[in-house]
C-alpha cells in the first residue's frame, strides 16, 4: 500500500495515480499539505512544468 514520504500515513491507491512524482513517491498526502498546494501541484504537472 502507497505510503506519505512525509508522515508515513497509508494513502489510497487512487492518491498515489494523481499525486506520485514520476518515481512513484508521494512528498505529502492530505494530512501533511494543504489542498490548495496538492491542486496546485496537479495542475504544474498537468501543464509539464
């Protein structure tokens, strides 16, 4: 099961599809950021930034 890098609280596997860096980590699940910079961190990725 995926875990935070951060916190290593278990994250869903649908969490870890959206918000895994291209080496399938996850740097903050929802208990560690904001939702705001998790959005904000989809859209940079959606744009290739």
């Amino acid at each position: 099961m995926p875990k935070c890098n951060h916190c290593d609280a278990h994250v869903s596997e649908r969490f870890a599809r959206v918000f895994a860096d291209e080496h399938g980590e996850i740097h903050a699940c929802i208990n560690c950021s904001a939702n705001a910079g998790i959005a904000e961190v989809a859209r940079k990725r959606a744009r290739g930034t």
